[in-house]
C-alpha cells in the first residue's frame, strides 16, 4: 500500500512540474499533458496495480472544487442573469445527459439505461475554469464570463443529482413517483442543510482573527456541507454550492483583509492540486480501462466515442443559437449571436466530468466504458476546443472594450478620491498629526496619478513606472541579502523584508501591459 502511494505521489508531482513547464512552451493545455504524463507514470513497475477508490473523489476532491467555485461566484451578476444561468444549467444539463444516455444506448447496445444515464450525468457539466480562465484573460464581456461560471457551477449539482438517481437505478427498480419524491427531498433538503451551515459558519468566521485558524475552518468547511448531506440521503454538492455562495457573498463582512490575502493563496494552490491530480489519475487508470474494453470491438470504440462527443457538443451548440432565441426570455435577448456562439463552443469539460466517472462503483456493469468515454469527451474538449477559443474571440471582435477598462479605472479613482478626502477630515479634525497624514496623502496621490495617467492614455508612462518599480525592488532586495550575508540582519529579519519586496514586485508587475 506504502508503494503505491509512493508511485502516485511522484508520478503526480513530477507531471505536475513537468506538465506546467512544457505546457506554456508548446501552448497546449496543462490538462492534456497531465492526462499523457499519467498514463506513462502507469507503465512503471508497481503502477499497474493502481486503483482509485469512487469513494475518495466523490469526498475528497469534489467538495473543495465545488466550495472553490461558488465562493468566488459574482453575487449581483449572478442574480441579474439567474434565467440564463438557470435554464442552461438545468434544462441543458438535462438535455445532454438524456441525449448522451440515449446516444450511447444505440452506439452500445450492451450499455444499461441506469449506466447510460450515470455516462450521460458525467458528460453533462461543463468545467467552470478551462473555458472561463482564456474568456478573462482575453477580456471578453463581463457578462458572457458570469453566465459561464454561473451555468458551471449550478450544472455540478444537477448532473451529481442526476448520477445520483442513476446508481439508485443500478441499485433496485425506481418508479417514476420515487424518483420525484426522492429529487424533491434530495434538493430541498441539501439546499436548506447547506443555508443554516452558512449561516452558522459565517457567525463562527466572524469572531476568528488568526489567518491559519481561517484557512483551517475555510478547509473544513466544504467536508463539513458535503458528507454529512450525503449521509443523510440529501445533496452534498448542492449543500455545498449553497455554503460557498452564501459565506462568498459575506466575505467582506466574514473575513479580515490579512486572512482573504492568505486564504486565497491557499485556495489557488489547493484547486490547482486537485484538479491536477484529478487529470494524472486518469491517466494511472487508462491502462486498466483499455483493457477491460478490450473485448470490444474497436470500430464500436471509435464509433460509441465520436457518437457520445459530436452528442456533447452539438446539444450545447444547438441549444445555445437555435433553442435559447427561441424560449423569447427577456435577459436573453441583449446577447447576441456571437455570444451565443462562444457560449456554446465553451462548454469544455474537464476535473468535474472526471471525478463523477471515476466515482462510478467498480462493480457497476460498464464501468470501464464509462470511463473511457468521459475521458473521450474531457480529451476531445481540452484537445479541440480549449486551443480555439482565443482565436474565435479575436475573430469575432469580443476582446475588453475600452468602456470596459474605462470602468474600472474610473472606479479606482473614486475609492482614491475617497481615501484623500477622508485623510483631509482627519487631519482637520486633529485625528491624526500632520506629518503622518502628509505621508499617506502622498502614497495615495501616487496612486491616483497612475490612475489618472491610465484616463488620458498615456499607455507608456504606466509601462516606465511598473519597469522602474521592479528594477528599485531588485536593488533593495540585493543589500537585503548583502546585510544577510554580512551578519547585519537576521534570517527573520531578511524574510519580513522579502515579503515587502515580494508585494512591491507583484505591483510592478500588475502595472504593465
């Protein structure tokens, strides 16, 4: 047992450091070379004998992915586009995953209706950061990246609902009554559980100063929301959608500044480790998988996997350009067609997708198939669609406006206004002395200058001054080390002084282009 953990621990940190290098070389996505790396980790001695228990993505990685991205989900955005956010990941989740069940059915006659449907909830969700990380980066319209994020998010718990039913269908013979009345306590239930946790959680958050003590809290959190529904027959994942949201929501309120800067940083790396990990498992596995299918007939492979993605991604284009225009809903008529568009070849599937195959039971009848065709569609996706989506955005002209940008610098320079004229009052008023308001009304005159340059286009000053602030911590950070070495200063002193410098760094580097 202590080998194998060894084997996937090293087979996982090597692809990780390896795939993250390569990948920014070669611009291919991280996922397709972890997937790779995975499955050549495989054919080492002893990693044959790998098996990935349903059990632990199911509690281990899918409650802190699930918690991550409700967290961070825009509040007001969100709820100004409910309807479009609502019906593409209800009714579409639905879709796909009726259609795929179908589809598979005919491609593979062997496959059950209660299996087809467990393959058909797998496929279903999208993944809420490969699509979304290339639309922001690019700059495309705030309100196609909330309607992404919000449609992946909620579609996690509706396909999870949906796989659900599917293993109780696996389980013993449902009637359509049970399968109602079954639905009805599973979402209402885990939607009330998840309510009165984030209520509680919040009030308990509020009175925690200590960072670490947070971040411990913020990680127990989604395992607190997720197993204990799950044990009592409710939903974990929409439980834990409804805590994240919630504590997201009152995140200023609930969290002191020091531990959101410390806490995200945390939460940055976790997801990146799970969602990583999730990709080289996969790839551990796939020898397993391919030959376990090997009784199959090859051509009913290819065929089954090019039915079951061309399902996949033609539900999701038709849905988005011919039926979304046609349901007249009045927060749909503002996006237009090459919205709809990019909203429907965005529908990559990714770490959600896999964790809900890989939690299928080994004994399920068709399992390995499953698998195999999830990973079909995550690979065909990531491979496919994830390259061409920068291209398409640039080729429709949907990257940052100028309004767009406009915008937030016109808010940056009203929250500086503000913080000026509040120090004005203090100094007046004798709350604090002249000197230190002196000091910090400079600090923040700065600042609003930069701001300013930014209103008047001046694209070339803000480059000089980001350049300038980096090439002044390098010096700094030079004789800190110099001061080290001469027995000046102390390590910790040396280390408090290179996080000041780390933060001056990251400054100059946000202030170029």
């Amino acid at each position: 047992m202590e080998d194998k953990l060894f084997i996937v621990g090293v087979a996982v940190a090597v692809s990780l450091v390896v795939a993250r290098a390569v990948a920014r070389r070669i611009d291919v996505p991280e996922a397709i070379l972890l997937v790779v790396l995975g499955l050549l980790a495989s054919f080492l001695p002893g990693a044959d004998d790998v098996h990935v228990p349903p059990e632990l993505v199911l509690n281990v990685f899918l409650p802190p992915l699930v918690y991550h991205a409700a967290f961070f989900t825009a509040p007001r955005e969100t709820r100004e586009d409910a309807v479009p956010i609502g019906i593409m990941a209800f009714s579409l989740t639905c879709a796909t995953a009726l259609c795929v069940a179908f589809a598979a059915g005919f491609a593979v006659p062997a496959l059950s209706g209660a299996v087809a449907l467990a393959l058909g909830a797998a496929v279903a969700p999208t993944d809420p950061v490969a699509a979304t990380s290339v639309i922001k980066r690019l700059g495309a319209p705030r309100r196609l990246v909330t309607i992404l994020e919000g449609e992946s998010l909620v579609n996690d718990g509706v396909a999870l609902t949906m796989f659900g039913l599917a293993l109780s269908a696996l389980a013993h013979a449902v009637t359509p009554l049970e399968v109602g009345g079954n639905l009805l306590r599973v979402v209402a239930g885990g939607v009330l559980y998840g309510a009165a946790l984030g209520w509680v959680i919040g009030r308990v958050r509020t009175h925690i100063r200590d960072s670490a003590t947070q971040i411990v809290l913020s990680l127990a959190t989604p395992f607190v929301a997720y197993l204990p529904a799950e044990h009592l027959g409710l939903s974990g994942v929409l439980a834990t959608i409804v805590v994240g949201f919630h504590l997201g929501v009152k995140r200023q309120g609930v969290l002191q500044p020091s531990s959101r800067l410390a806490g995200d940083t945390f939460w940055d790396v976790l997801v990146f480790l799970l969602e990583s990990t999730l990709f080289v498992l996969l790839g551990l596995q796939l020898t397993d998988v391919f030959a376990a299918i090997l009784d199959h007939h090859w051509q009913r492979l290819v065929l089954a996997a090019v039915v079951v993605v061309a399902v996949v991604v033609g539900v999701r284009m038709v849905w988005t350009i011919v039926v979304v225009p046609l349901l007249r809903f009045k927060r749909f008529e503002s996006i237009d067609l090459r919205q709809r568009f990019v909203m429907g070849w965005a529908g990559i599937r990714g770490a959600i997708t896999l964790a809900i195959a890989l939690s299928l039971p080994h004994d399920a009848p068709g399992r390995d198939l499953v698998v195999f065709l999830a990973a079909c569609v995550v690979l065909a996706t990531l491979l496919g669609q994830a390259p061409t989506i920068a291209p398409l955005l640039r080729r429709l002209g949907m990257g940052e406006s100028e309004a767009e940008l406009r915008e937030e610098a016109l808010a940056r320079e009203a929250m500086l206004e503000a913080a000026l004229a509040r120090i004005d009052e203090l100094a007046s008023d004798d709350e604090v002395d002249d000197r230190t308001a002196e000091v910090y009304r400079q600090l923040f005159q700065l600042r609003l200058d930069r701001v300013r340059a930014v209103l008047d286009e001046d694209s070339e000053s803000p480059h000089g001054r980001g350049r300038l602030r980096r090439d002044l911590v390098r010096v700094q950070r030079h004789k800190v080390n110099e001061l080290y070495r001469k027995g000046k200063i102390s390590a910790e002193t040396q280390l408090k002084l290179s996080r000041e410098l780390d933060v001056e760094d990251r400054r100059g580097h946000s202030e170029s282009p």
